[in-house]
C-alpha cells in the first residue's frame, strides 16, 4: 500500500443540502460518517430539498441559508437565515423552514425507505483538486464548502486531481476504515451557491465543465467500518 495523503477535513450535513459542521473526528459505518444526511426537507410531493432537480429531488433555492448541528444524541439543530435556531425535534421546526425557504408545506423528515443520498456514502476530494479550482477562477473565492465533501485529503498539490486515478481502488484510513472509491461526481449548480463570506459566481460550475467535463471528487462506498480524524494517514491499494 502506498500512502497517498493524509484527512485534512471532515464534514457531516445532518440535513441534506443545509451548511454542515466540520468534524474532527467520526465514526463510519455502511451508511457512511454517522448522521450524515440523516435528515432532508421533504415538499408536498414527497420529493427531497437538493440543489437539483431529479426523480426524487426537488432544487429548492436558500437551503445553503440553513446550517444544520447534531446534539450529541443526534437531534438536529437548525440555525434559520435569521439567525434564530431551532431542534429538529420541535413542532415549529416544519413551518420555520417552510417560511425560511418560502415554500408552503414542506416537512424536515428523516431517512427512512428512500436514501438521501445522491449516490453513494462518501463523497471524498483533494487538496490539489481544490487548488486546482481555485486556480481556474481566481477571482471567485473556492473552498470545500462550494463542492460539499466529507473528507478532504492533503496531498501534493502540483498533483492536479489525483482522486480520479483512485478510481476502482481502496482506501485505507484510521482505525480499521477501508473505502472503495466508485465513480466520479457530477457536479450541478449548488457549486456556484453563495453561502457564509462565499458570493454566487456562475463560473464555478462553468469551469468544472469546460476543465473537467462536469466532473469533481470522486464517490465512496465503506467496504470496512472503522472510525476517521483528522490527521490519519491515507493509503492506496
């Protein structure tokens, strides 16, 4: 096995499509980092608030406005675009999004039957791809919160967007974790969504398509449960 890098970030979204909260350490299992996506804003037709539109997503526009926390005993808090907060536990937490979004009827529900996920567990970028980004729009300011990872691996950064060579490999990180990365991610507009000192630029996504045909990270599914922090080493077989 060769070590490729190291965990230099890990996020978790406890609702689908809301901000998340940075994470220094987790515990991973089949469905991925614990509470990741666990919850999702669901519209009167059952579809779940994304930032696109598909059979079973609904684009719902100011969701990236919400930041979602977990209470240790995984009760979500949502943080509205007024800075009031309120649990995922709560009656009023379902008209205080509806009226944050401005979308009458929709309900903050957690998973059951249908996956939140877009298509696997992990979502998983580098370092070099995100200096790599930046450098394509130097005028727009880039970060992982634009592209909505769960881990973040440091390596070289000359490297270019060493994750695509991954394709088809394990991971081996932490205590005992082994990840299979699976398919690369297609990128859709949230990547040009404003949110926190982050502005709104349509040539975030622009750039992704003329460089990278769309493409950005790379998926993952848990081949073994370990736990992850920040710091372990990354190695490839």
């Amino acid at each position: 096995m060769n070590n490729v890098g190291t965990v230099d970030a890990l996020w978790r979204y406890p609702v689908k499509s809301m901000g998340g909260e940075q994470l220094t350490q987790a515990p991973v299992d089949v469905r991925g980092i614990l509470g990741d996506r666990l919850y999702a804003v669901r519209d009167t037709d059952g579809k779940l608030g994304s930032g696109k539109n598909s059979r079973r997503f609904r684009r719902m526009n100011g969701l990236l406005d919400f930041h979602a926390t977990y209470q240790p005993d995984l009760t979500p808090v949502i943080t509205l675009p007024d800075g009031r907060t309120v649990r995922g536990d709560e009656e009023q937490v379902h008209w205080a999004i509806s009226d944050g979004l401005d979308i009458p009827g929709v309900t903050l529900v957690k998973e059951s039957v249908i996956s939140h996920f877009d298509q696997a567990p992990l979502h998983l970028v580098t370092t070099a791809s995100m200096a790599w980004l930046a450098d394509l729009v130097p005028m727009v300011g880039v970060d992982e919160r634009r592209v909505r990872p769960n881990l973040v691996v440091r390596v070289d950064e000359s490297a270019g967007r060493p994750e695509d060579a991954w394709l088809g490999h394990e991971l081996h990180i932490g205590t005992h974790l082994v990840i299979e990365i699976v398919d690369t991610v297609d990128r859709c507009v949230m990547v040009n969504t404003g949110q926190a000192e982050l502005e709104d630029s349509g040539d975030v996504l622009r750039a992704i398509s003329d460089e990278g045909d769309l493409l950005f990270g790379v998926y993952a599914r848990v081949a073994v449960p370990g736990r992850i922090k920040v710091g372990d080493d990354v190695l490839l077989s």
